[in-house]
C-alpha cells in the first residue's frame, strides 16, 4: 500500500508541467532594411537629366513602399494568429 502512494504521488507530479511562455519571433535583420536614399539633381539646364533622376526616385519609392507595406501586412496578420491561438 505504501508503495502505491508513493507511485501515485510520483506520477501525478510528473504530469504538473511549468507553463510555457511563447514568444511571437523577432524581425529577421533583412526585413529591417531602410529603403535607399533618393537621388538628387545636378544644376543643369538638361530636363531629360532631371526627368531621368524624377522616374529613377519613384521607381524606388513604389519599390520600396510595395515591400514594406507587404511584410507590415503580414507580420500583423501572423501575429494575430499567433496571439488568438492559446
């Protein structure tokens, strides 16, 4: 009888687990990128020149925005899955 107790009270404090605190992951380093800096205009007379500068910074800028705003969009919508799951 004596050993049974013993055994019982071994097996149920087996079965008492430490709650587990989950952590939602860091920001990998790449996705922490800052968006290039845009160009500036030389003084010149050249509206092409200025032209090319002007399309070359809101190709960059689009580029830039479009990733951004899609990873922000996705790390909040995985972060609310992970949060509503407990």
């Amino acid at each position: 009888m004596r050993f049974l107790i013993i055994l019982s009270v071994l097996l149920l404090t087996g079965c008492i687990t430490p709650p587990v605190k989950r952590n939602f992951p860091d920001v990998p380093k790449e996705l922490m990128e800052k968006c290039p800096e845009l160009k500036e205009t030389e003084n010149t007379e050249s509206l092409s020149k200025v032209l090319t500068v002007i399309v070359d910074n809101y190709s960059e800028y689009h580029k830039c925005k479009i990733k951004v705003d899609s990873w922000a969009d996705w790390y909040k919508s995985q972060k609310e899955i992970f949060e509503s799951v407990k």
